[in-house]
C-alpha cells in the first residue's frame, strides 16, 4: 500500500486543498487529514493504513449519498482509480456500467410474460456483454 500513500503525498503537494478518494477494493478510501476531515463530515471509522497513516473508507455500494454530502457543502474532491503492478489501470467503471446495465434489464423483466425463447436470447446477451467487458 506505500504505492497508495506515495500517490496521496504526490497529489497533496499538487493541491493540498484537494479531497483524494483511492478507489481500493469495495471502498473509496481516504488518507490521513484527508481521512480525518470526512471521517467527520460522513461519521466514519479511522483505522490504521500502514505505518504512520490513517483511513477512513466510502463502501461503493454508498458512494452516491456519502459523496452526495461531501457534494452538498462544496467539498472538492477527486476518486483516483489506482493503477496496478502492471501499470495498467482497470476500467473499473465501465465494467461497473456493463454490469450495472445489465442488472437494470434483469431487473425490469416481467418473468411472467416472457417466453422461454426470449429469457434464453436474454441471457445469451448478458453472457455476451461480460465476455466482452
């Protein structure tokens, strides 16, 4: 995790007024004074992150109303999506999108209307778009 809290120093000497959220994990997580500012803002636990720093963690399935919040009283913020060993950073989002659009449409079939013929396309479709993702 230095990887993460190097990052966060590097940002912080760009604009130390700036909010850095890592997306790491199920969580946006927030770094030392970072971490103690909307640890207050949000009620959230501080715990240890390595030597010397401290976080407080957004779960992404509450990102939208704990950032609403931060949105709410003008809180500048930015949500890094950390880069892998490799270099590559993942598309975390758009495959957030594939999946989350995908659920919608499951959501939003009326199982006792459709045909076996159509809920099995349905489903070939859905396994398409996560092969392809």
């Amino acid at each position: 995790m230095s990887k993460v809290i190097e990052k966060y120093n590097e940002l912080k000497k760009i604009d130390k007024n700036m909010l850095y959220a890592f997306k790491i994990g199920a969580f946006y997580v927030f770094l030392n004074e970072d971490a103690e500012f909307v640890s207050k803002k949000l009620n959230l636990k501080i715990t240890p992150f390595g030597n010397n720093c401290i976080k407080c963690g957004v779960p992404i399935k509450s990102k939208e109303s704990k950032l609403k919040i931060l949105d709410s009283k003008n809180i500048k913020y930015n949500i890094i999506e950390f880069e892998h060993e490799d270099g590559k950073s993942r598309n975390i989002k758009k495959q957030n999108n594939i999946v989350n659009s995908i659920i919608d449409e499951i959501l939003s079939i009326d199982l006792l209307k459709i045909s076996e013929r159509e809920a099995f396309i349905k489903l070939c479709d859905f396994q398409i778009k996560l092969k392809n993702k």
